[in-house]
C-alpha cells in the first residue's frame, strides 16, 4: 500500500513485505531478506543461514549455457529450401481472393481470373487445413529387435497360470531354472489373487511376475494384486496371444486380448517402477521361441513386443505420412454423406453432434442419432432442429448399444446406409481403484456396443461404418 502512495519521483524506492496473509512466517521473511538483497541491500548471510547446516557452492567461471531440449519441426529452412518469394505473394493474394493482385503476379488480366481465384482459395484452404491434420496422424508399426541380451533368467521368478487349464510357457524351465508355477483358480478376483501372491512370495525375493490374461478384467486384478497390493513382488509381465497384428501372417486379432495390451499401456504409466511389459506369443510355443522371450524378460529396455518365429517383434509409433498405405491411405473420392440415412451412436454427445452437424451439411437425406437418454438428453431438441435447417430428417433414439435386442430392434426400425459409431462410457480413475464392473460398463458401450452393430448390419450394403475410440488405447493415458 505505501508503494501506490508514492509520486512518481519514488520509483526507485523497493518496499518489502515481510509478513504476507495467509504465507508461512518463515518464507515470507526470507523471501523479503532475498527482495531486499537482489535490490543491492547488503545482507549477512552467515547470520541468516547460521545452523541450517547450508553452505558456499562455487559457480563455473564460465558464462552459464542452456541448451533447448524440445524437439523443433522439421521447417522449409531445415530441409533447405528457401521459399520463393514471389510464389509465397501469389499465394497469399489467392487466399485473400484478390483477383487484381494474382493477375498482377500472373501478368493476365484481372478479367481471365474472375471465376478462378474463388476456386483455388478455397483449394488452398483445403490443402492447408488437410495438411494441418495430416500433422497429427500416427501409425502404429512392428520393427525387428536383434541386440537383446541371451541366456538364462537369474533369480525367483513366480508364473501364475490358471488351475485346471494345460500348463503355461511348458519348458519354459530350462531357460528360467528359477520359474516356480503358482495356480490359481480361474477367473480370481484381486482380493484372492493378493492372497495367492503373498503365500507364494515367501522366502527369497522374486525378480519378475509372469502371467497370461484372458482378457481386461483379468489383466485389471493382475495389475491390482501384484502392482497395487503386493510388495517385493518385481515387476508384472503379462502374456497374450493373437492380441496384436504385428507380422504379415497376423490375420486375426482377438478383440478380449487387444484390450489386454490397452490396460496394460495405461498401468505402464500409472506403475513405471514395478511394470514389465506385454508379450504376445505364438499359436506355438517351440525352445527358440522361449529362448527369445528369456531374452526380453532379461531387461532388453523392449516393453510391448510379439513373438513371431525366430523374431522379436517391438512396437513402435511413427509419423504417418500422406504416403503411407494401408489403413491410412486418402481415397481418390473424398467419402460424403449424400442422400445417405446414416445412424450416430452417441449422437448427442459433444463428438456425437459435432458429427452429426458435419453429416447433415454434406447433405445426409437422415441422421439417426442415439443415446441412452435419447429425446431427454440435454441439448437434444436443440440438435435435431439445427439438423432439419439443413434438410436432413433428424431422429433421436433412446438404445443402450450394449443391449443386442435393443439394437436389432432400431435397425428393423431404421434401414441405415452408413454407421459411425462414437458412443462410449467415460469412467476415468487410477487402475488402483477401478473394480471389473466399471471396466465391464466402459467396455460394453465401446467394445460390445461395436460388436453388435457389425453383425447385425453385415447383411447390408453400407457405404461406411466407422468406429471412434481413443488415444489412451494407442499410448496409454494416466
């Protein structure tokens, strides 16, 4: 307060609070000891620090240096050209739509190019926002490992595997002399499992946890009782099988054991000092193919990889260029809804009626849109009157996805000619404190939700059908 009532003759003047509301006594005091100081008031700084057991460190005689560690985007500079500056001109005059100007550049007359600056603005648009979002694509791509250590396992390791079912990772002994294979029934719960674990760990420490999931709710209590609720039980490794398509004979992919490697990339970031990592195995297990997996479990620094013959397979995200094949390479002809009946699941949502706009402006003949609360869902009557401005019929369902009769009934109701699935349930917390009938809910609206509508719609002629999901299935999301 004395500082705003200075003229302004009183600039130099520094004042110094040293008692601040609601600011522990002790920092506010050496915080302003500190103002003062850096404002060139002496200060006796033996006496200030006097038992604190600090002391004088020497500083480099050299000029401090700081170096930028993000990473920078490759610019037109860094792949050395230097953009024309004539070209840049015209370009920017197109998307100004200023006729005079391109014909200036062009050296035609203004006349000619009426019709056509309109035309490659709006290319020009295009281009810049397609490249915009090409910007953010990522594939996901299986690269060959060579240089991981070989030989046998050191130390106590526990393999859980199910009672009652054929033996797991048989032979496995001879590459881990240390394995011992602990039973449980199947299908145990996080509390039973614990139990199990803490009998089993008993007597000398255990280097690693191996043990296959069936499926999320499974890998969800492997998580638990050894990551959450077990000590000194080292780190998890969880095996699958068919859960990634990562070689060229991978055809088919269990859905169940996908969902596996989605969870597990979620506990690699919730528990990154007792994580392992996932490995999917082959249909056959032979000695070469265990010998490879010793050699990941012996600390390689791979987490997510696959078996595959005599190679170990690591995950990897890159880039995906425009160029890329595959899944993600653009159509010649730019998909549209045109006089389409397209269905929207979670079409009241935020995604759902984001897209449902976007449908109806590309002239969709009707948008059905679903929810579990249907008409009742906020913002609802608003939506549907927003779609019909377009001139698209718009309708509002009440169906749980998840329910298959539920389902069946709308489309006997509903003939559609495209689907985009973008339901979904958001049940967000540490994996600590989720329980398998949360994770069974988030998995039933997405996962189930989806199966559904592929078998009841594959006697159809569909033009699209397209699933949302999300990224923490992709990189994990804590």
């Amino acid at each position: 307060m004395a500082q705003a009532c200075l003229a302004d003759d009183g600039a130099d003047c520094v004042f110094v609070p040293a008692l601040r509301k609601d600011r522990d006594e002790a920092k506010a005091l050496l915080s302003a000891v500190s103002t003062a100081f850096v404002h060139g008031v002496g200060v006796d700084w033996p006496v200030v620090f006097e038992g604190t057991g600090a002391g004088r460190v020497a500083v480099p005689t050299y000029a401090f240096q700081r170096e930028w560690f993000w990473p920078e985007p490759a610019g037109a500079e860094a792949s050395g050209v230097v953009a024309d500056v004539a070209e840049a001109g015209f370009w920017a005059a197109v998307e100004r739509q200023d006729a005079d100007a391109v014909a200036g550049v062009l050296g035609v007359d203004q006349q000619a190019l009426a019709g056509v600056v309109p035309v490659l603005s709006a290319w020009r648009r295009q281009r810049t926002e397609r490249s915009a979002v090409d910007a953010w694509r990522y594939r996901v791509a299986w690269e060959r490992v060579a240089d991981l250590p070989s030989g046998r396992l050191e130390g106590r390791w526990l393999l859980l595997q199910p009672s009652g079912s054929q033996e797991v990772l048989t032979g496995f002994e001879e590459w881990c002399p240390g394995l011992e294979r602990v039973t449980c029934p199947p299908g145990v719960d996080r509390a039973a499992l614990a139990e199990v674990l803490a009998s089993a760990m008993a007597g000398a420490a255990v280097v690693g946890v191996l043990a296959p999931a069936e499926g999320p709710e499974a890998a969800l209590a492997l998580v638990q009782a050894v990551l959450a609720d077990a000590d000194g039980a080292g780190r998890l490794w969880v095996l699958t099988r068919g859960a990634v398509a990562a070689a060229g004979a991978d055809r088919v992919v269990e859905v169940g054991q996908s969902g596996v490697w989605g969870l597990g990339r979620v506990a690699a970031l919730e528990f990154p000092e007792r994580w392992g990592g996932l490995v999917d195995l082959p249909s056959r297990l032979d000695g070469k193919t265990l010998s490879l997996l010793a050699g990941v479990l012996a600390g390689g620094g791979e987490d997510q990889v696959a078996l595959r013959g005599s190679r170990i397979l690591a995950r990897r995200l890159h880039h995906a260029s425009p160029a890329d094949h595959g899944t993600h390479r653009t159509p010649a002809e730019p998909w549209r809804a045109d006089g389409l009946r397209v269905l929207v699941t979670g079409g009241t949502g935020a995604l759902g009626a984001r897209l449902a706009r976007q449908l109806a402006e590309q002239g969709a003949a009707e948008v059905v849109l679903t929810s579990r609360r249907g008409p009742d869902a906020p913002g609802a009557r608003e939506l549907t009157d927003e779609l019909r401005a377009w001139g698209a019929r718009a309708v509002v369902e009440a169906c749980d996805v998840a329910d298959r009769e539920a389902v069946a009934d709308l489309l006997a109701r509903h003939p559609i000619d495209a689907v985009f699935h973008a339901a979904g349930v958001l049940d967000d917390d540490p994996i600590s404190a989720l329980t398998p009938d949360r994770v069974s809910g988030v998995l039933a609206g997405k996962a189930a939700g989806a199966a559904h509508l592929d078998e009841l719609t594959r006697d159809r002629e569909l033009s699209a059908f397209v699933v949302f999901s999300s990224i923490a299935g992709v990189w994990g999301s804590g």
